[in-house]
C-alpha cells in the first residue's frame, strides 16, 4: 500500500508540475488552482509514506520519477526535446531507484 500511494504521491506532483508552466505566472486560474491543489496532494500523500519509509528513500523515488515523468510528459505532448545527455542522465536516475528498491535494507520489501 505504501508504494500505491507514493505512486499517488508521483502523479500529483507531475500534475501539478504540468499546472506550474500553463498556469503562466499564476496569471492563469484553473492550471494555478491545479497547481495548488496537486502540489498539497503530493505533500499530504508523501507524510503518510513516511511513517513507513524514511524520508531520504520517500524522496528519491518522488523526486527522481517525478523528473523522469515530467521530461517525458514535456517530449510526448509538449513538444519538447530531450538529447542524448538528458535521456542518459534520466537512465541513472531511474537506476538509482532500482538499487534503492531492490537492494537497499533500510526499506522493507
């Protein structure tokens, strides 16, 4: 349960995140609104993953997959590019989670 809602946690953040560049400065209301809300989600989720997982692990996986997520967001449907550096230094982060997930004792499996 407790990757369940850290996998909540991720997609609030990325829909938030989405939110922070339509909402254009908060001149826009319904993406600042999002934003707002998304951001407060992700916060709320990621304090109920921490009375089970420690808080450096919680927020590399957040945080990591967040930005793993985001980029690719940006590339599918936003148009924007990704080069050779940014998709190596994305394959580290998402190996970095890997480790932690499949190797790490300080989270329980």
């Amino acid at each position: 349960m407790t990757y369940f809602i850290l996998f909540l946690a991720i997609l609030a953040e990325v829909i938030a995140t989405t939110a922070l560049k339509a909402s254009e400065s908060f001149t826009k209301l319904v993406p600042s609104v999002v934003l707002v809300l998304g951001y407060g989600v992700s916060f709320y989720l990621l304090t109920i993953v921490m009375r089970s997982m420690p808080t450096g692990v919680t927020y590399a996986i957040w945080s990591g997959l967040g930005i793993v997520l985001i980029s690719l967001f940006g590339y599918l449907f936003a148009n924007e590019k990704l080069d050779l550096a940014a998709c190596i230094g994305m394959s580290l982060i998402i190996a970095g989670v890997v480790v932690i997930n499949v190797f790490s004792k300080t989270i329980s499996h």
